[in-house]
C-alpha cells in the first residue's frame, strides 16, 4: 500500500473511531456477568442507557451503583424465587458501603430484578450508617423481585437497616422481601423514609426486622399495597396509604404522630400493644379486621379526626378498652372527632377498672352510627361496655344512632359527669330515653363471615331512622331467602344506605387479606 493509501486507511479509521464514540449503540446490549465481564460493577461500568446487565447465579463480592445511567440489571429469572436466592451481591468486604447506591438522578428505566442483597453497612455521615442494604436519595429506580437481607450497620446508630430513602428519593419496590435487618436501635429496621422521600410498596414482606418499627417515616410519605408488614409501622410528620395489607406481629401495629394515615381493607392482628396508636393525627379506616391485639385495639389521643367505616373488632382480651379515646375534643362545635361507622365489636374482653369500658370516650366528641356491640365481657354486670366522660366538666357529646347495644355482660352504656349522651333508633339493653329507642332482644346470628346478623322476625328490622333505608335488602339475588327484611333501615351495621358495600369481590366478607 503506497503512503498516500496508508494516509487515507488512518484518515478513515480515525473517522470510524470518533464516529463510535458520539454516536450511540443501535439497540440495546446485553452484558453478561461473569461471562463477559467478571463483576457486576465492571459491566455496569461498560453499559450504556437501555442496555441490560444479565448475571449469572453466583454470589458477587462487591457493592454496586447505577450512577445515573438508565440500565436494567438482573438475574438470569428474577420471578425464580431459587435463582434469585442464588444470586447474591454481598458487600461484606467492602467497607462502610450499602450493597445497592441508587444518587444520581436514576428514573424508573433504571431496573434493579432478582437478586438477594446481603451484608451491607451503609453510607456513613455524621457517626450514622444509612441504608445497610440500599441506599436511595435524589433517585426513583425500579426495584423487583429482590432479598433485601442480612444487613447490619456495625454501631447502633442507624437508619434503614434495609433500604434507606432520603430526600429526593422515591422507592418503587415491587413483589420483593425485606427480612432481617437492623438491631434494636436502628430506626426502621426494614425501611425508613426521611422528609422529602416516597416508598410505594406492592406485594412486598417487610418481616422480623429488628429495630424501631419495620417501617419508619420520619416525614415523607409511603403507599403500601397488598403487603405484610411485622413489627410495625411508625410514621412521624408523614403521609401514609395502606391497602389490602396485614400489619401483624408488633408492638403497635401502626403508630403515628401529627401524620395523615388511610387504611383500607385489612388486617391488623397479633400486636402485643396496639393495633393502632394515634396521637394528634387524621385517620381514616374503611373495611378493616382487628383481632387479638394486646393492650389497645385503637388508642387515639389528641386526634384532629378518625374516622372508622365497616371494620370488626374481635378478641381483645385484657385491662384495657378495645378503643381508649381521650381529649379527642371539638370544644363548642358539637361535631364528632371521633366517628365509627357501621363497625361491629364482638367477642371482646376487658378486666381493667370499672371506670372504663369496652369502648372508652374520656373527654372525647365521638359518634357511633349503625354499629353492632354484642357478646362482649367485663368483669362485672355493672361495668360499662360503652363508657363516656368529661371530668373537666366541657360539652362534649356523644351520639349513638341506629345501632345495637346488646347481649353483653356489663352495662350497655354508662355515662359520667354530666356528659351529654344522646340516643335514637338504637336497640339499647336496659333501654335509653330517645326517639325510635328499643329495649328487646335484636335476634343475632352469624351468616357467613357475618357475626351479629339479624334472624327474621328480629325487632331491629325496618327500626332504624324512618327518613332512612337499606341500600340491600331482601331484593337482593343473594339476600338468604330465609330473612326476609324490608327496604326501611335496620339497626346494627349491616342495615343503613351504605350496607351495600359490605358485599366486597362478590362474596360476602371475603377480603383480599384473607387470601394471602
């Protein structure tokens, strides 16, 4: 070749060679570990936006970061739950590092799937470890199918034994397990979310945790939707969704502070404290089980609003209320701060002071609209199952409409200092001046998942509020042709114009959390 073809051989090689480092790949490119790259981090360091790094099942001595790039890393089957167990990225020789750093910017194209993530200290600032297993802030990655496991910051002071989220940051974490994370003193052994982060949960565990609640807001705001959660969540200054979701096995199962918390359709069960602490909060509850927890089935303090819809409340067993409201408090307004709503309490016992009650209301405007409250015990006859006082002498009112009180072993409700109690359309055992009032036995019965249906003939049929009727009755193709019932309201939780929705997923009181 003649020098001037050599020349222009170079000239167009050059070309070539620049042209490849401006222009991008066409299409995406799969990068495999440890087939064509040893570590995970070498191939992540090699790959482009859209591309994917595929691993191999193994364990990978290191700890990994997107930075920034939009890539899809995954195991060879991420919906395998034994290939995602044998695809480990263990950062225990790596220092003070989380397994996983997601810090630069990553959106949802940035794809974490199908690994088990163990052994990771944390991001170290101020003497504090944040994030033992990932690490998230200033990000929104994706995350699937993923063992977040076996991290542990090395001194107490920690945060987010299992995934830390800080400001900026937005966890999407979907069908993934969070499980034995953290130490006694780490605030949210499983997760914690700090002031300006989000976490959105769908089909996750958050399970045997150690820590200050499995799930911490400390400001934020997270959305859990058909998930378990053990040990609990606590959430200070935050915004909180729960749907389809169990929170089982705590001490609380949900604790809040000065937050906005909306539970909808699940279990709260098994916790040795509370299901629910609330304290200077707003709080919705629609559709909800809680059963067997120790102190407190709800114990509300200082609450702006609580609101609890169609939810049971069953075998409680202790020395204190199955509700405990205290100082929730419209002082002049007349208006409810506490409402329960077509709510059923069975089952349930308190052996404590005879100045409380299966429901408590101490210093508290409350109302209690078509509920059921029935084969609950105290410890004498005389004690009350609902109780209502004022000790500071104020005005507020209790109001108790279109509901059953009866078949306990107490006094169906007693009410202190002078507090105003008002009654209507109840059936009240021992009877209660007001109009539509009965004092006759309602007839109860379980049916279904149903526990306090009423048997035909019962006198709480058609009985409540003339101006009011059921949304189902006896029309209804599946209304049990043995119990015939107008369309005039009947007292108790399953009458009322939003009895209708007691039918949930086409079967009578078979919710989502009882399938998982």
């Amino acid at each position: 070749m003649s020098g001037v073809g050599r020349t222009r051989h170079l000239i167009m090689a050059a070309a070539l060679l620049l042209l490849n480092m401006v222009v991008p790949r066409a299409g995406a490119t799969r990068l495999r570990v440890p087939t064509d790259y040893e570590r995970i981090n070498a191939a992540i360091a090699a790959a482009v936006d859209g591309d994917t790094v595929w691993v191999l099942p193994g364990t990978y001595e290191e700890a990994i970061r997107f930075w920034g790039k939009r890539i899809v890393v995954r195991s060879s089957a991420p919906e395998d739950s034994a290939t995602v167990a044998e695809t480990v990225i263990n950062a225990r020789d790596w220092g003070d590092n989380p397994v996983v750093t997601f810090a630069d910017d990553e959106d949802s194209s940035a794809v974490l799937s199908g690994f088990t993530l163990r052994e990771g200290r944390g991001r170290v600032r101020s003497k504090w470890y944040y994030g033992s297993g990932i690490y998230l802030e200033s990000a929104a990655p994706t995350i699937r199918f993923c063992q977040v496991r076996d991290n542990l910051a090395p001194i107490p002071s920690s945060a987010g034994g299992g995934i830390y989220v800080g400001s900026g940051g937005q966890l999407r974490l979907f069908d993934s397990v969070v499980e034995q994370n953290g130490h006694r003193s780490t605030s949210g052994g499983g997760i914690y979310v700090s002031r300006g982060g989000s976490a959105r949960l769908e089909g996750c565990r958050v399970v045997r945790n150690s820590g200050y609640g499995a799930i911490r807001l400390e400001g934020g705001s997270a959305s859990l939707y058909g998930c378990r959660v053990d040990d609990g969540i606590h959430a200070t200054n935050a915004d909180l969704y729960l749907r389809d979701s169990q929170l089982v096995q705590g001490g609380s199962g949900l604790s809040i502070s000065g937050s906005t918390a909306v539970v909808e359709n699940s279990l709260i069960a098994d916790n040795s404290y509370e299901g629910i602490h609330a304290w200077r909060s707003s709080l919705e509850v629609r559709d909800c089980h809680f059963r067997d927890n120790g102190w407190y089935g709800l114990q509300l303090s200082w609450m702006d609003a609580a609101v609890f819809t169609r939810c049971v409340f069953h075998r409680f067993s202790g020395s204190y209320p199955v509700i405990d409201c205290q100082n929730c408090y419209a002082e002049g307004s007349g208006e409810a701060v506490i409402t329960l709503e077509q709510c059923v309490f069975f089952d349930n016992q308190n052996h404590g002071s005879s100045s409380s009650g299966v429901i408590l209301f101490d210093r508290s405007s409350a109302a209690i609209n078509q509920c059921s409250i029935f084969g609950n015990f105290r410890l004498l006859p005389e004690d009350p199952i609902v109780m209502v006082r004022d000790p500071l002498g104020g005005d507020a009112l209790t109001t108790i409409r279109n509901s059953i009180i009866w078949g306990n072993w107490g006094t169906a409700v007693v009410a202190e200092d002078s507090v105003r109690v008002e009654v209507a359309y109840s059936d009240i055992e021992g009877g209660w001046p007001g109009e539509g009032n009965i004092d006759a036995d309602p007839r109860l019965t379980h049916i279904y998942r149903y526990p306090g249906f009423l048997l035909a003939g019962s006198p709480a049929i058609d009985s409540g509020d003339p101006e009011l009727r059921d949304q189902v009755s006896d029309w209804h193709p599946r209304w049990p042709e043995n119990l015939p019932n107008g369309p005039a309201a009947d007292m108790g939780a399953y009458g009322g114009p939003h009895n209708g929705l007691w039918w949930r997923n086409g079967v009578w009181g078979e919710r989502e959390w009882s399938k998982r």
